[in-house]
C-alpha cells in the first residue's frame, strides 16, 4: 500500500516520542500518543487532529 511508506516515515520522524504507537484500521493508519488518537494516515496523506486551541475563531 502507499501508505506504508508514509508510515514508516512518519513512525521514524516521531520517534523521539516514545509512547508513539499506530494500528491499522478503516483502510489507513492511526496514530496515537500515550493512547490517545492524535493523527490518521490515509490515501498517502499525513491528517492531524487539532485542539479547539489552535482554532482561531
């Protein structure tokens, strides 16, 4: 899959946070920090999920 590349990249660049771990699932990848969903890997792109901080409005 093309995604599996992404995977492995992106799996490599966060490996600094150590409680990075990433499952299979809807036909992509989902990330999670300490457990919780924070970023999907799908259709060969890299999607994360943003705090309610980060929105301007």
């Amino acid at each position: 899959m093309a995604d599996d590349g992404l995977i492995d990249w992106t799996r490599d660049a966060l490996a600094p946070l150590r409680a990075l771990t990433h499952r299979r699932m809807l036909g992509g990848w989902t990330l999670y920090l300490d457990g919780a969903v924070f970023a999907i890997v799908a259709g060969g792109e890299l999607w994360c999920k943003s705090h309610a901080i980060a929105d301007p409005d």
